[in-house]
C-alpha cells in the first residue's frame, strides 16, 4: 500500500480506493504511490476550503484546484494532466461505489500540452556509456591501494548492454529474474507496469555480457540465504538490485563517459529511436517498449524529423 499520509476525513475511502487499484487494478507500488499523492493533495485543498464531504464537491472546486496546481506550484502541464487522471478515476469509482450521485469531473477539460521529444543518445555516445564500466575497471586496477572484490563492473556492463538492447526501465531491470532471463536463446521475459509480462529480445553483445556476468560474477554475490529472490542482478550484499541503485549506476557511468544528463530512460528513448530509424513497425516496438496505447510510442516516430526532411528532399520529384 502506498506510504502517503492522507489527512481525514478523507483518509479512509482514499485507502478503499487505493487498495481497489492495488487489487482490482494491478497497479504497481511507484503508480499507487502517485494516485496517493495526488488524493493528498486534494484532500489538503479541500480541508482549506471546508468542504465536508466528497459528496458536497463540486465541478467549480476541482477546476479551482487543478487551476491552482500550475498558478501556485508551478506543476508542468503534463503533471497537471496526470493530476485530472487521477480525480477522473477516483471520482468515477466513487459513482460507481455509489458514494456520490454525480461525477464533478465530468466537465473538466484535460489542460493542453505541448508535446517534448525525448532526448536521446547518438551510437557514439552509447558506445562510450557502454564502455565505460571497463574504463573504470582499468582506472581502479591501476590504483595501488585498488580494493579486491567482487567485479561489479561487469555486472555494471551486463545491465547497460541489457537496457539498450531491450529498451527498458530501471524498475525492469531489477525484477528481472535468472528464469525469465536466457542469454543462450537472447530473450528476456520483462515485468513491466502493472505486473504485464512481455518478452523482449536481444542481441550477441548483450548475450555475451550477461553470460559473463552469470559466470564470472554474480555467483560471488549470491548468499546462501536466499535473499537474492532469484532475482538476475544482485548489490554488493546479494540483495536485488533497487531502481535508485540503477539510476546511479547510470549516472556514474554516463559522468565517466563524459556525458551529461542521461538518465535510465534515455537507454530507452535511444533504443526505441534506433528501432524507428532502422525501419521497424511501430507496432513492434509498442510491444517491446510494453505501451499499452500506441500513441506513446507514436512519439519517437517525430524524433528523427531532420532525416525525414533529408529523405523528402532528396528522392521527392517536387521536394
């Protein structure tokens, strides 16, 4: 259940709720947490306005609420959408529950966003993130007083090479399972949101990090007291490896590869990007990138516009 204090009188439906979206729904821990940040925050508004009950809530007070969500805190649109989300789903269920008569979000209209591409990483620069934790390898070695353990740089290697080929989130990478992943047969069965399952495929590069990795390195990270979970990447105590430890990781890296602002996601963006630009179907790679609405994936279709441009002009008759 999501670790957020609601405060009353509307705590207790808002946990109804919440453990609906838990059970019912699927939704993964991070979503539920979100759905329970953004009820926080209209419980809050609400209380300051002295609005007893979810019942006596009105269009007017919602338009007023979401209004004050980019006046007062300066939340971008795309948050703010993601906002009206999360009351459209409350309030509809409350409807349904039968504990209010009409839906007050009814009329409100979704804010307008300006669509941002996502950024990503050229083939030169994901070669240097990739080869950054052998880098940093070869400068520990070279240090004196260089600490023996574990070689984590090639566990460090094996998730780089794994996100890039398969395009997926940081919490992905950690529930990966030894099952669900087989470098002899490249595919990985990844858990995405909302405990969906898909497979994935992947290439010789990847294939042979991880079975260096699986040979060379995680059998001196694995406790025999089972707290790895079976899970396929482990920390240096054997425990499965945390979201917040891959986004250091890629941190780290990218800093040591001398690259700015790279993030877990855009392996992702560079992955579904380089898929795009080499021709594959877009319906292909909503599958491999887990979208369950192609319009997500329809984005990264308007990336590589300047090459569009270039291609028009050079083989269109009226370009």
């Amino acid at each position: 259940m999501a670790h957020v204090s609601i405060p009353p009188p509307f705590d207790s439906v808002c946990r109804v709720f919440l453990g609906y979206l838990r059970v019912e729904c699927g939704l993964s821990a991070n979503t539920l947490e979100a759905y329970a940040r953004d009820l926080r925050d209209l419980a809050v508004e609400l209380n300051e306005s002295e609005i007893p009950a979810l019942s006596e809530v009105q269009p007017a007070d919602l338009a007023r609420h979401v209004g004050g969500l980019s006046a007062r805190r300066k939340m971008a649109a795309s948050s703010v959408a993601r906002h009206l989300a999360t009351l459209r789903v409350f309030f509809r269920w409350l409807k349904s529950e039968g504990r209010i008569e009409r839906d007050p979000t009814e009329w409100l209209e979704r804010p307008a966003q300006w669509q941002r591409l996502p950024m990503i990483l050229t083939p030169q620069n994901m070669r240097a993130l990739i080869a950054a934790p052998e880098l940093a390898a070869a400068l520990a070695a070279a240090e004196p007083a260089a600490e023996r353990g574990p070689p984590l740089w090639i566990r460090d290697k094996a998730i780089l090479e794994l996100m890039y080929a398969c395009g997926l989130r940081a919490s992905e990478v950690g529930l990966l399972t030894v099952e669900g992943v087989k470098p002899g047969l490249r595919a990985a069965v990844v858990t995405g949101k909302g405990n969906k399952q898909r497979i994935v495929p992947f290439g010789k590069p990847a294939a042979g990090a991880l079975e260096r990795y699986v040979l060379k390195c995680r059998p001196l990270l694995v406790r025999p007291d089972g707290r790895d979970k079976g899970r396929m990447f482990l920390s240096r105590t054997g425990r499965p490896l945390e979201r917040v430890a891959i986004w250091q990781l890629v941190k780290r890296y990218a800093a040591i590869a001398g690259l700015r602002d790279v993030h877990p996601h855009l392996l992702r963006h560079s992955f579904a990007t380089d898929l795009l630009r080499g021709g594959a179907d877009l319906r292909v790679v909503q599958e491999f990138l887990g979208h369950s609405n192609i319009t997500t994936t329809q984005i990264y279709t308007r990336i590589d516009a300047p090459r569009l441009r270039e291609v028009h002009k050079k083989f269109h008759p009226r370009a």
